[in-house]
C-alpha cells in the first residue's frame, strides 16, 4: 500500500480513509459482508436482572464495531468508546448502494406492562446477525429520561436481548434530547420575550433595536429578510421601510391567548402541567397560563426524527407555528427568527447514535418522538444510514410504538411516504399474556403481581382474545405485507397456548407465526423467527401501499383510519374540530398526512375496552397542526404529555457505588 | 517492548497503558517533560472575528495532545476528535507525584464589557507553553448557554487567545450543564410530588407504598435506612415499626411556602422568574409560587466545582436543604430520596473536559457556578488533576470570576480551603477602559460606542482611576501572595497610559506590571506576562493565609470581607438576617465559609460608585444556606437568578450552513 497515486503527492499511508476510498476506487473498501466479531452470551439460570446482564457483558470497542459494519473513521465521532455518533457524510458516500430490507416491528394492542416489541427487535437482530449471518441493525428510539426514574422498565430491551451498556442508553446518551429541551425553551423564553418587548416598546424604538446600527451600517440578517419576503416587503435597506412596513415587520402581535409553543422539560414532573408565567414585577403584569410536556413531546423531537437531511430540517423548523397572531394569522419559528439557532442546537443531535446489542451487534438509537401526538417512530436519518450499511441483502429492523393501529399506521403512513422508503415485512409481537387480557382476564397492572388467569394455562380465555392479534394482522394485510408473528415467550405459558396462537394466526393471513425465548435466550432464541422474516422478506410478493391518499380530505383521512385500522363505524367531530379542519383546508395544510392520537390500551377510543370490537363511533374532541414536522393531529380524548412521579418512585433505588464508580439499582 | 513480566502471561503489545504502567514501572511511562506540539498562529490585520480565528486553526486530535501532557489511554474518553473527559483515575495513578505551581486570574472591578480575564488567562498559557516551554494548563469555568444566544459575547476568550473549537466551547460541550440542570429538576419535581402523595394518602398507605412488599419481601432501601438513621430509628424491619415511628418516617411534612428549591433552565428566559405551579385539576389545588433560575446558579453546580472526590460529592449532594418542615426543620435532597439520582444523573459530569488553546496548549473546562450566589470558580478536581499533569515546574492557571473582592476572595476562602491547595501567586488583569472609569469617566455600556474618553490619551482621568487597582492589588497582599498586574492591551491604549499603570502598580506593591497584547498577538503577546509570573512564583516568598477562620462567627467573618476586600466602614445586618444568623448558629452551621453575594461593578454594594471608596456601609439585606456545597450567602441588594433576552438577541445572526454544516453568526 505505498503506491502513489496520479493526483496525489502523499503515499497511502498518508492518506485518510475518506481520500483512499476516493482514490482507490470504492471496491476496495466497502464489503458488504461484514466482518463482524460476535459476543458470545453465557446465559444463565434463573435470568438475572437487567442491568447484571447488561453488565456481564464486555462491549466491544465502538470504534471497531463502526469498523466492522464499514464506517470509515471520518465518519465515526467517538463518545467515549461504547457510544459513537455516525455522520451524515455517509449518505454521500454509499448513495449509489442499493437498500437493505427494511422491516418494522410493531405489536397488538398491549397491557400496560407492554409485550416486548423492542425487546424482540433486539434479540431479533442479534439472531439475524449473530446466528443467521446476515447483516443487519436495529434502529431503536433515544428513551425518555422521564420514565427511567418513575416506574421501573428500562427501553434498552430486556434480558438477553438488550442494547448495551444499558445505563447509557437510559442516561444521557449523546445528548439529544437535552439539546431538543434546549432548543424548545430557548424557542419558548424567545416567545415571550418578543411579546414582552412588544408590548412595552414604541414601533420605532422595536425597529430601531431590531435593526440596529452597528459600526454605522444598518442591515437585516437574514432571518428578517426571508420574514420581510413572507410579508410580501422586497426592500433590502433598511432604512427605505415606510411607517406601515416597519410596523408590519416590528410587530409579530402575537395573542397572548394563542400561544400554541409549550416549554418543556425531560422530568416526569406533574406540577408543570399548568402553571403561570410571568408573574416577577419585571415582566410588567405579562402574565399568561401555559404548560410543560415531557420533552420527546416537542414538536422538534419529531421534526429531528422526520428530517430526510439538514435542508429538509431546516425547512420544517422554520415552518414550525408557534402561536397565532391576534388577527388570527400563524406566527412561525421562523418569524421569531430561531430557525438558525435551533439548527445550531441540534447539529449534533442530527446524527444518529451507534451501540450495540448484547452479542455484538449494531444499533442504532436516533431521535424518540411521542407515538401518540407524534408519530412514535425512530429516525429517517438512522434507518436510511443503516439500509445502506447492511447492503441489499441485510436487514434494518425499526420499531414503530405501540399496536399497529398506532406506531405501524404513523409508520407507513408518515414516516415511509416522508422518507420513500419502502418496507418489506412487518413482525407483529404478541404474548399469551395480553390476548388472555383481551378474552376476559381481569385488569393487568403494573407493579402488581399477575393474577392466575395469567400464570396457568387457560386456553378457552386466550382464544376469546385472539380477535385482537387477527385484527392487527388484517391491519398489516390492507398496506400489501407480510407478517410475522412473534410469539414472546413468557415463563408462565403453555405449548398449547402457543400453538394456538401460531395456528391462529397462520390461519387469518400471517405469513408464520414463531415462538421466540430471545429474553431469556438471546439471539438464539429468535433464530427461527429471523428465518421465517428471511423468508418472509424473501420470497412474499410485497406489494406496499398506503392506506390513504394525501389528496383526500381531512375528515375522509381520518375515517380511513378509523375504520380501517380501529374498525370503527362513524367518527364524530365537535364543532371545534370541524372548524379546525375547515381552517386548515383554507390555509393549505389539509394535504398533510394524519397522526392520531388515541389511546394504546385499546382499538377503540376507550382505554376500557379490549378485544377487536367493531361498529363503535370515534370521537375526535379536539385537533391541532404541526406544520414543521408535516401532520395533523385529531385527538380522541385526553393525551397526557406530562407523566407523573409514583409515589415510590425508583429514584429510591438507584445509588452510584463512589468505590467502583458503578451504577447500582437502574432496573 | 516484548519483555514478558512475571505477574503476567501477556507480551508488552497485548497489555494496556494502565497495565503497562504498573508493570514497568512508573518512570518508563510518565515524563512530566512535555513532548508537546505547538500550533503555530498565523496572526492577521486587522484582528478577524472570533469565530473567523477559531476556524482558522485545525486543532490537534485531542487524543494526541493528551497523550503530549502525560494521559494514558484508559484517563481518557473522547468526545468526538475536539473534546474529551478525563477519568478521576488519573489522581489515582498521580497520587504520588509533586504538584505544579498554583496561580489564578483575578481582575480590578470591570466595566459592564468585561476587562478580558479569560483572554488574559487562555493567553497566559499560550506563552507559558508555546513560548516559554512551561508545562501549563489554563482551567477555566464551562459558560451557561444562555447569554451565547442573548447579547454576543463568547467566554472561550478571545482574538489570538482563545479555546478551540470556540463553537463547541460555547454549545453543549459535554454536556454537563445539561446534566446538571437534568439533577436539579428531577429533585425538584419529585420534591412536589412527594408534597402530593403526603397531601393525598393516610399515613398507612404513603408508609405502604413507599416500602411495599415485593415478591412478599418488604425492604428499606439504603436511602431509606439513612433517614430512619437521621430520625434516630434503628430498626430495620419495616413491619417493626411503630405507629408513630411510620408516620414520622413517612410524612417530611413540607411547608409549602418554605421551599427553597427552584428548577432551572440554560436559557435566559425571564418570565420563568415567578410563576405558580400545580394549577392542572389532576394537583388538586396543590398550587404554590415558585421560580426558575439559571441552570449554573444551582446548588448541584457549585457542588460540582467544589466536590473532592466522588464520595465528598455524595456526602455534599446529600445534606442539600431543598425546604423546610412545618416545625422548621430542614429537609434535605436525601429525605427526599435524591442522593444516588442525582450521583448517577452526574456521574460523566464529575469528569473535566479537555480542550486546546489557539496554539494547541491543554484547557481543562470543568463546571461553572455562579460568581454572586455560589463562588464563581472552576472546578476543584481539574485544578487537582491539572496540578499532577504539569508537575512540579509546571503551572496551572485557574480563574476566579469578577474582581478580586468577588471570585478570588472566594477562590482562596472557599475553594483553595475545601482543596487544601496552596495557591502561588495571582494575576490581576487590568485596562486603561476600565481604570479611566474608575477616574470618573463616562459609563460604558455593551453595544453602544465608546466616548472619547476612553479612544484619546487621558492620562489625568487615568490617574484618578489608579486607586481602584492599588485596592486590589493590596487585597491580594493580604493572603500573603506575590500579584503579577496585566495590563490587558485594547487599540486605544498609548504607552504612556501603560507605564502610567505600570509604574503604579510597582509601586503599590505589585511584584511586577507587565503590558500584554495576547488579544492581538496571542502567546508571544503575554511572553512578558509569563516571564514575570514564572519569576514570582519561583522567587517570591509566598506565604498564603487565609482571610479569616472558619472559627470566626458568622457576623465576624461577612464584616472581615466587607471591611478587609471592599474598603467598607461598617456591615448592616436587617433583623431578617441576624435571625437566621442565629438559626444557622444554633444549628451548627456557622463554621461554615461565607459566600458573599455582591454585585460586581463596585467595590461596594452600589453598582454605579466607582474606584476605591472607603468608610462606607455594607447592607445585608438577605442570607441564605447552600449546606450542601458548604457555604452561607449573604445577599448585599438584589441578586437575579435569571437574566433576560435582549430585544436583538444574537439569535438573529446565528444559522447553519446546510452545505458546510459550519454555524454562522455566532460571535
């Protein structure tokens, strides 16, 4: 490798791996098989907790992983050397690769101690990978910090199927959601400062601090001149404004009582979820009522996750309203001029995180926007990355948040039409468990020990709540996929109960149905279920579809869903809601996808109900836009974006060992 | 190097640098001789932007400037190739070895447009090591986020003396603020929520679920045995307790308006200022008043400056009074469960960050509290690990914030006694700007130009000025140590106002008084500057004391400061204050260090009086307890926690270049 090349002057060991990859030609580089070291898991009995196995295991070094999957060191920002950000650079470089196989995980309507789907997906790649030798990755959503120090559940999986070491992955990570909280408050405090200087500051004193001048020239940034553009001004001095114009441009008159832009914090903090602002002598009586959600619930968190590349981020953040005007015109992020610095806030949160899962394997973990008044689903960015990675024949497994009514839905219907990705296959993760629940069985609660509907076998129960998983595997038919049931082993089901699911399941249109023991087996655990995927993905005649038209109405998108995916026989709209709707058609956004938000516990609008019923009426009792992440949001009753504190939260548990430097009692 | 060692089967190249080094013993790896690479500044006229210099300069890989200053690859986790944490380890390896000299960067009283200590010091080091061939590192504070997006001004100094990258100085960096800030608010919404749960549930069922039966097993947990510890109950089996005992356990019966924890936010957001919280049916009324502050004015970041070890920051973070029972008894972060949340949520946060100067010379950045509520300093434990790594003919520079009445007098009383350092010698920066306002000059005010005054040669009002440097200068004397006076160069400067300075200086009984143009020149601008401080430290006879003895009562040690470093006649004390004076007596807390809260434009507790006044009257008119970082404030005038935008804030300027990925704008 001392060969000197004709425009060059340096010898290839002086060169880097981004000129070397240019200069030799990229076959010499890229191979799509990897080369990848496995971790081999040594399982024991009983399956310790958590974080013993997250712990037993040595990760491997990052930077040898990123390696191994083929990123090149520039591409590769090392944090720490379990933790490493993949830059977007490359996209550029493996453009002209063809994708992987693009597969999402979804489930059937869960209990509230949820059905494993992300715990399946890992120890579904760790099989793919780790046992079937196909490359692939898991792209997984960054958790809230929120809920790791409420109730116990990690988001890192589970068992032997965890992403690793699973105290970063629940703990800080790389840092994107705070820069998200960073850039939704300095957004917020921009907002009410602006109406705060408004409402004390004559049109001119406005203009003149707004467009000062400095060393004796007087300039717009550029910030104002696109908001000078959208005001239809065309004058570029500043000092050629007429009175009207100044004013027109000075004054966003934002309507204190149409602020729509909530602070928010990544705490699961109840006491924030109405609170008043304002109310030091400084601020001169502008007080008003507003509220904080629980970060992931930003509109920006969504936006980071739909972006396609940093222009189309740019583009949607700046699109991103705000509040309303009090002539009742939208006031944009772009108007308060914040687009720039929450472009800055975010540079780094734009790239995707690279870990790994318990047998070595990658992981990618980008962006966690809400599922519910968001769409619930991980990056465009990290899944686009990682389906150049695995190369055509390698797989990228992504999840999409709870059933398939909800994540899967905003799945395809959001997330793949923004990022014309096409999906290949869908593994539908049930439990004996939560189908016993839809037959009958009595209230599943967290914290709570299962009654013994759920710890003995009961066949008669589990059939009467096989209508739900059926339901949900029709719901993947109507977008032209196969599925894959995956069968979530828990210690206390029956091979009869699990054969008849599978049968069931087979015999209302499922591609397979498998029985995986990935949590306390690992990838060895889900080598069948990778097969039947393999195959799925290989031999069925997909045909993706979406299930709606973006040309169709507002309200004809939202009975689509309804009743396709929820089996619902009317929508009712209030008032509200119609004239909503009627606003937006005006305004242009009606040709933007739907993102509802519903309850998960139930196909219906009603927590309470279980099963698959049919026939029932929607109520939609109120809507709202997010015109920068590009959705409408109906919403059935009451959406909480703020969690609470349990009494005995877990808080109480976690301790760092000041000797080993250890964290002690995270799950 | 394939020596095989007795204790180890594996050859040289298999074994790690930790390995190797107790293996080879400690001299073949450690060399307190620097092989360390200079960046050469490639210095341009006029003086281009900062943020135009910092892109200038391709800083070193930062894991190639950490091994230049002694690191061993296991001390050190990157972040990225610019940035990396630094492993509390390495004072485990280091213990042994002898510490370099001690010196911090103090300053006369400034104008509102800062007198460059930052610059000075970040210069400083450059001509201590880049052209004095001086082991040195510059430890400087992590800047709140805030003012980067509200009024331009970086704080990664500035011109040819700066840290580079500036952008990720200024953004983010490791993320420890955010950690910080992430710390604070989890105490404070679990702290509200634990007023809920004990407003809401019987004594019974609060005791019930704060210690529920898990798989049929009731446990305290170790927080919880603390408590119990505290409230003088030995059992350990909770079903032995008492009535009485259960109820004292479970209930910390907060009052509600006697809380004095606040959240905090990173962004200057002023109508967080006052607010009321709980006003959300689901709070049941639970509403109270409250504010937010800035994230660096939190306890938990002056706990991060001023922590030891990890096991002092435990024991600090632990005794935190976050309110007051109904019987006036304090509540701490651990009654309240928060101790080991908060070590876990800190523990990347405890490590310092290492960057590079302009001319690739190493910059600990490492915590940043507030210079009024807390001591304004950086953090002890990378001044610590600072001290092994320059050895003992190296430097460390550290800075304190404010003048030398505010952060130095805080650096030696609290910091330098919490360390148990010894500090060698201070640097006190000046300017002509400064002192001619002290002479009566006109006011100088950010964004407006400067008045004649200070662009024309004055030497009158100059002179008039002198006293308030001769006050700072004498205030350094009395610690016993030799000061070395920078005269920070600015364009308008003429030789004869520096020799006016200079030869005052002397005079007063500065060691010495050097011109330094490191803002223009970079190193070789402060090589005087460095020669002078290397001289003082190694010749003068420093014999440090402190001000006062912690023996000291409470009113004596505020009237020692008030008198001693301000010039003050005399300290009023309103009623409000000498009861808690006495109520922090009774409960032992007065041997504790005071942390004076004063503004920082004037020797006095009046921003608008200047120079050097004496025999004047010092009000109290507020006191407060950080038991946790270890100090009582004592407030002199209002103190805000929470600083506004302006009506243009540099948001306006900032962006992203979409095709570069390169910030614009900012500074």
């Amino acid at each position: 490798m001392f060969k000197i090349f004709p425009y060059c002057t340096k010898t290839t060991t002086q060169l880097t791996d981004l000129q070397l990859y240019f200069w030799t030609g990229r076959q010499n580089i890229i191979s799509m098989e990897w080369k990848l070291r496995v971790l081999p898991l040594n399982v024991q009995r009983p399956v310790p907790s958590d974080i013993s196995i997250s712990r037993s295991q040595e990760p491997k070094d990052i930077a040898n992983l990123a390696e191994e999957i083929g990123l090149i060191k520039e591409e590769v920002i090392l944090y720490g050397s379990k933790k490493a950000k993949v830059s977007l650079k490359t996209l550029d470089r493996l453009d002209k690769e063809q994708d992987g196989k693009y597969v999402v995980v979804a489930g059937i309507t869960p209990t509230p101690l949820g059905e494993g789907k992300s715990t399946t997906l890992v120890g579904l790649v760790q099989a793919l990978t780790a046992h079937k030798k196909r490359n692939a990755i898991a792209c997984l959503r960054q958790p809230s910090q929120g809920p790791t120090f409420g109730i116990k559940g990690g988001a890192a999986g589970g068992g032997y199927s965890q992403v690793i070491p699973m105290e970063d992955f629940n703990l800080h990570l790389t840092g994107d959601i705070h820069a998200v909280t960073a850039a939704n408050n300095l957004l917020a405090a921009q907002l009410d400062t602006r109406m705060f200087h408004e409402s004390t500051q004559t049109d001119e004193a406005l203009y003149n601090r707004l467009v000062p001048k400095v060393k004796g020239v007087r300039k717009f940034s550029a910030i104002q001149l696109r908001r000078l553009q959208r005001l239809g001004i065309t004058k570029t001095d500043p000092d050629s404004l007429t009175s009207d114009e100044i004013s027109l441009f000075s004054r966003l008159d934002i309507d204190p009582n149409n602020v729509v832009w909530n602070r928010v914090v990544d705490v699961n903090d109840r006491h924030l979820r109405k609170i008043t602002i304002g109310q030091s002598p400084t601020e001169k009586g502008l007080t008003r009522e507003t509220s904080y959600a629980i970060s992931v619930s930003s509109e920006i968190m969504a936006i980071l996750a739909l972006a396609t590349n940093l222009e189309d981020m740019k583009n949607r953040l700046s699109k991103m309203v705000v509040a309303f005007n009090r002539k009742g015109g939208p006031v944009t992020a772009d108007d308060i001029g914040m687009t720039g610095a929450i472009m800055v806030l975010l540079k780094d949160a734009i790239e995707p995180t690279l870990m790994q899962t318990l047998e070595g394997t990658p992981v990618f973990v980008h962006a966690g926007p809400f599922a519910n008044i968001a769409h619930g689903c991980s990056s465009i960015i990290a899944d686009k990355i990682a389906m150049k990675l695995v190369g055509k024949d390698g797989f990228v497994v992504t999840e999409a948040g709870f059933g398939s009514d909800i994540g899967m839905e905003k799945f395809f219907n959001i997330k793949c039409r923004t990022s014309q990705k096409t999906p290949n296959a869908v593994v539908l993760v049930t439990t004996v468990r939560a189908l016993k629940m839809h037959g009958g069985g009595p209230p599943v609660t967290a914290g709570a020990p299962l009654k013994k509907e759920y710890t003995q076998e009961n066949l008669e129960l589990l059939e009467k709540g096989l209508p739900n998983l059926i339901k949900h595997i029709s719901n993947v038919a109507k977008y032209g996929l196969p599925v894959v049931v995956a069968i979530n082993v828990h210690s206390n089901d029956t091979p009869a109960e699990h054969e008849l699911i599978r049968k069931s399941a087979i015999a209302h249109g499922a591609f397979d149905a498998v029985v995986a023991s990935h949590w306390s087996d690992g990838g060895a655990g889900a080598a069948d279920l990778a097969s039947a995927l393999i195959k799925a993905c290989e031999s069925a005649d997909s045909k993706f579809k979406f299930l709606y038209e973006l040309e169709s109405s507002i309200e004809d998108k939202i009975f689509k869903i309804a009743h396709e995916m929820y089996g619902a026989a009317n929508v009712d709209l209030n008032d509200k809601v119609k004239e909503a709707i009627k606003l937006y058609t005006e305004k242009g956004f009606d040709k933007l996808p739907i993102c509802m938000a519903k309850t998960s516990n139930s196909l219906t609008g009603d927590p309470a109900i279980k099963g698959a019923p049919t026939g029932f009426t929607l109520t939609v009792n109120d809507i709202s836009l997010s015109a920068g992440a590009g959705f409408i949001v109906p919403m059935c009753g009451e959406i909480s974006k703020m969690p609470g504190l349990p009494t005995r939260p877990c808080i109480f548990d976690i301790d760092l060992n000041t000797e080993t430097g250890e964290i002690e009692g995270l799950f």
